[in-house]
C-alpha cells in the first residue's frame, strides 16, 4: 500500500523528456514480445539505483537487457519524497520496442 504523502520522482523535463531520452538511447531488438516492464528505485540523491532493477514483465532476453541499461544510464532525477523528505522511490517503466526500431513508453 501506497502512502498518501508520496511525491514521486520526476524525470528531469517530466514524460516528454523521458519518451525523447528513450527514443534517442535505445538500440535496436529483435523480440516476439515488444513490451518490457522495468521496476527500479529511484534514491534520495535521484539516482537510478541499477542493483535494484527488476524486470516484471519480460520481452525477452535482448529486449530485458536494452531496457535495463536504458533506466540504469538515466540522468539524475528530482528525488521523490514520503512526508515532505527525500525518499527511495519504487518505480515501474515500461519500454515498449516498435518493429523498425523505435521504442516508446
């Protein structure tokens, strides 16, 4: 269950910015399955902490490894936070690979 004091992390830019940093970062796969759905912690600092990225919802493996790398190589986020203080955050990104190589959230 959910706080009702949580202040989530924000993408530097919001949602744009991330859809554009995806699109520019991705490689291109190859995968039956184009959606990948990527948990990962967002820390006090804004840092993506890469030990803790977990796939929930998998693509396969090339399209699993692309989305990883792409939220561990984020750029620092503005931290979440719980009751007005900084706070590691539990996020869920889904990486969705397009045929022709483009990738969408």
């Amino acid at each position: 269950m959910v706080p009702d004091n949580v202040v989530y992390p924000v993408f530097p830019g919001g949602m744009t910015a991330l859809q554009d940093y995806i699109t520019a970062n991705k490689r291109a796969v190859q995968s039956a399955i184009p959606s990948v759905f990527v948990e990962f912690v967002v820390d006090t600092d804004g840092k993506v902490i890469d030990s803790q990225c977990v796939i929930l919802a998998s693509g396969g493996a090339e399209a699993d490894q692309e989305a990883v790398r792409l939220v561990t190589e984020m750029p620092v986020w503005q931290p979440g936070t719980i009751a007005g203080q900084p706070a590691p955050i539990k996020m869920v990104l889904p990486v969705t690979f397009i045929p022709g190589g483009q990738c969408a959230i």
